[in-house]
C-alpha cells in the first residue's frame, strides 16, 4: 500500500489576472479538513462510489460525498452520502433501509447553496428486500432523508435525481417501464418542485415498444433543465439520441442544434451542464460526409438552441478523437477533456488504445479554441493523463493530473489547482507533508474557494496502519475571484503575516 509523501515545497501562491504569483516561502500551510475516518478492526469509511463519475461535491465550509461504508470485519456495507464540514465531524445521511446484513446504497449527485443534497437511495422493504432507486434530498439542517414523489405514470417504480438548483427544484429521471426483474427498460425525465412533487418531462418520441431513454441532467438558477431524449420518427425508427432543454414553464422537450448524423440519420448528443445565462454545454458525436466517426467533439448550445463545434487539441491522421465539455460558468468559461495527438496527428505513445492520454481543457468565454491545461510531467513517450472536474466563477478549475519526474517516471496522481493561465499548482505543495495526506483529485470547487476531493491519508506515519482513500476539505484564498488590485493587496497583507510569524 503507498505509504510515500510529498517533500516539502517551499512556496505557496496566490492568483492574480496576469497569473501565478509566488508567496512568500514562510507562509503557513493551508489546513485540510478530512471526511470520514476508516480504522482497521473498527471500520468506516473508504474511497467512493466506484459506479459514479463524481460523487464529491463542495459548498461554502462544507463538503458532501459518497464514500463506501466497511463494517468492523472489513465488510462492505454499500456507499452512504455524508457532509462534513470546518469541525471535521461528518455526518452520514439517511437512507431508506438496507437488507439484513446492513448494506444498502446511497449517494450524493449535488448541493445547493442552501447545504441542500440530491441524489437518489435504494429502498428496501420490512423484510430487507431491495424494491429499486429512490430520487431523494436531504435538506441543509439535518440528515432526515426525503423521498422525492413518485411519477403519475409508474408509482413506485425506480428513479434517481441528477441536479438540485438553489431553490430546490431538483431533475434527474425515472424508469416509466420495468421488466419482470425490476430493471428498468424505459426511462423519462422528471423535475421535482421544492415540495418533492414529480412532473413528468416530455421526449421525443418512442420506439416501436412504446419506450424511451432520456434523461434530465442539469438544472439552472431559473428551473430551467437539460439532458438527452431518444428520437424517433412516426413509425418508432430511431433517429440517434439528442441534446435537449426543458424550460422552467413547461415541459416540452426543446431539440437542441445538431452537429452532424451517420449514414442511417442518426444523431447523437447529450447536454449536461447550462448557465444561468441559458447557455448549455455537452458532447456530440461527429461524423464525416460519408457517415464514418470521427469520435465525439466538444460542443457550446447558445439560449436558442444554436450549436458551436469546440476546437480539439488534435486529431489521429483520420481526423478522429474524442472530447467533451463537462461545464460551464457564469461568464461563459466551459471545461472538459479531449485526447491527446503529436502534430502529426499519429500517436507517438499508447497506453490502452489511447494517444498520448486524455488532457484537461478549458475553452474561454466567446472562443471555440481549445487551451490545453498544464501538467506535472509526462512519461518519456509524452503520455500522461489530467482531467478537469469542476470550474468556479473566477475561472479557477480543479481537478486531477498523473505526475512524472524528470526522467518520465510516474509518482502518482495529485489533485491541481488551475488559474487563468492555465498552469497547474499541486495543490499538496500548499500543506503540511507532515500531515499524513497526498491530495489525489480535486473534484469541486465554489466561488468562495472551497475545494473537495479525494486523497490518500495515513493516520500514523511510518506506524503500522496503511495509507487509506479519504475524502478531504480545504479553503484556497487563491481561488477566490476578486479584482487583480484586491489579490496584490492581499498577496502583501500575507507575506507581512508571514515575515512577522517567523
């Protein structure tokens, strides 16, 4: 098990409009606030939900997450969602039973300004048996779980919130259809008011069978949500599946832009995240004149639905790869990912198929140009692999980049710190290395400065207990958007601080 920590970095930073700047070599270690706590012979928890994109999400002074939960024995009792927050006291949310071993899953898909959590539970009955996925919320004072209403067409059936806005309006879908062992074979869109009462999203159309695969995403400030929807002609041919917008004041499914189809007119794009300004942000897959794939591109809808190809960090000598946009900010800034080829567009090194490794990308406000962000090293080859989780208001981006020595070997993964000017900070040279932590991936930010993520924490140094994935919290003044003249003031105010502490 790793049990290696990071030497000591003698410099801190502070961000600034032009960039980087560096603090003074005295300034004091930023505190990391852990989630939950796993002992061996005790239990706890561990890691997260392995069957989750991100589980991690962050607010101000508080973070939420959805660790797997272990029992004395080192059994697995399931993924529980819990909140900790500055005082270091998590508290593991409710759910709704478990069977009679005590495992049951729950797990976080959002917070709220308001501390407020969505997500969804598995129920069980009276005698321990699992009767299917519950969208739920659990309020910001509390951890009473709440059930979310059940669809008019299929009470009782499965469903699952993707998306809580700061009114509480959540989104997210359920399965309107089940086959005989309760899986679900058709699936629609569902926005839930503040109360928890279920409004069934239109689609666009249904096959042959009468079903459907779409689902709601994302909402914004204004209720507004977004997501996909199986399309299908008159006769239930299908069509591909499309981006999709579900205004606040109703719920007709608005088709977004198209980017292009394959021989047969299928199209195939997903929205996931959309600014209060209306603007939404996805993936789409491209095809060639011929109908060929070309992989999926990065795509920007405007509030009328008009669609923008994002520019690519290259291509094979095809013309294929594969990027997409994951979110986007107030102003406008968008990030996600996109593969990496040489300028010759042929991969110089490989590495389960792909080129020269998936990188973090931000595309600015106005702009389809694509702005690789930066790494901590690459392998001899040029390979390497970073990802882009999560963007706040300021422009600061968070999330994870394998690092390598100057010789091309590897030494882990670290959680980073991007800015402006797209220079990755490690986020473990801003804290103690006496504190038993390697922060692994940052996977949420606010616009406060509160990052959240996922890193390796041993408890007892060289002592017996090995390192253990931890959820962890901490607050980044850097990351704070404030005007270049505010950062320079504070940026002196800091290292007069720090020349008086020494």
């Amino acid at each position: 098990m790793f049990k290696c920590l990071y030497g000591r970095v003698a410099s801190a930073v502070m961000v600034a409009s032009l960039g980087w700047m560096s603090w003074s070599a005295e300034a004091a270690y930023l505190p990391v606030v852990g989630g939950p706590t796993y002992t061996p012979g005790v239990g706890g928890y561990q890691g997260e939900a392995v069957f989750a994109i991100n589980t991690i999400y962050v607010g101000d002074g508080l973070a939420v997450g959805s660790p797997v939960k272990y029992d004395s024995v080192n059994a697995d009792l399931g993924s529980r969602v819990v909140r900790w927050d500055l005082s270091g006291t998590a508290e593991e949310m409710d759910e709704l039973g478990a069977n009679l071993a005590g495992y049951t899953v729950t797990r976080s898909a959002g917070v709220n300004s308001g501390g407020s959590i969505t997500g969804y539970a598995v129920k069980y009955d009276g005698l321990g048996n699992a009767v299917g996925a519950r969208a739920v919320r659990w309020d910001g004072a509390g951890t009473t779980v709440h059930e979310l209403g059940a669809i008019p067409s299929a009470p009782g059936a499965s469903s699952w919130g993707e998306a809580i806005s700061h009114a509480g309006i959540v989104v997210g879908y359920a399965a309107n259809k089940q086959d005989g062992l309760g899986q679900a074979v058709s699936l629609v869109p569902v926005r839930w008011d503040a109360l928890g009462n279920a409004t069934e999203l239109g689609v666009l159309g249904l096959d042959s069978s009468g079903n459907t695969q779409s689902k709601a995403l994302a909402v914004n400030s204004a209720g507004t949500a977004v997501g996909s929807a199986d399309k299908y002609d008159a006769t239930g041919v299908s069509m591909g599946s499309i981006a999709v917008r579900w205004d606040a004041s109703g719920t007709a499914a608005m088709e977004l832009g198209l980017l292009s189809a394959n021989d047969a007119g299928e199209s195939f794009s997903v929205a996931v995240a959309i600014n209060d300004a209306g603007a939404m942000v996805g993936g789409a897959e491209k095809f060639a004149a011929t109908g060929v794939g070309l992989g999926s591109r990065a795509v920007r809808w405007d509030a009328s639905g008009a669609i923008t190809e994002l520019g690519t960090i290259g291509t094979d000598i095809n013309g294929f790869t594969n990027c997409g946009a994951i979110a986007i900010n107030a102003s406008g800034t968008i990030i996600g990912s996109a593969y990496k080829y040489d300028a010759n567009g042929t991969p110089s090194g490989t590495w389960q198929g792909a080129p020269l490794g998936a990188r973090a990308v931000r595309w600015d406000a106005f702009s389809s140009a694509a702005i690789e962000l930066g790494l901590l090293g690459t392998a001899a080859d040029g390979y390497t692999t970073s990802q882009a989780f999560a963007i706040n208001s300021g422009d600061m981006v968070v999330g994870g980049v394998s690092r390598y020595d100057d010789g091309g070997n590897y030494l882990g993964e670290a959680a980073v710190l991007w800015g402006g000017d797209a220079q990755a900070m490690d986020l473990n040279t801003l804290i103690d290395p006496a504190s038993g932590w390697v922060l692994t991936v940052a996977r949420d930010i606010s616009d406060t400065g509160w990052i959240a993520g996922m890193g390796l924490y041993d408890p007892d140094g060289l002592g017996g207990q090995d390192a253990y994935e931890r959820m962890w919290l901490m607050h980044v003044p850097a990351a704070v958007p404030e005007p270049a003249t505010g950062l320079l003031l504070a940026l002196g105010a800091a290292v007069l601080v720090a020349r008086r502490k020494k």
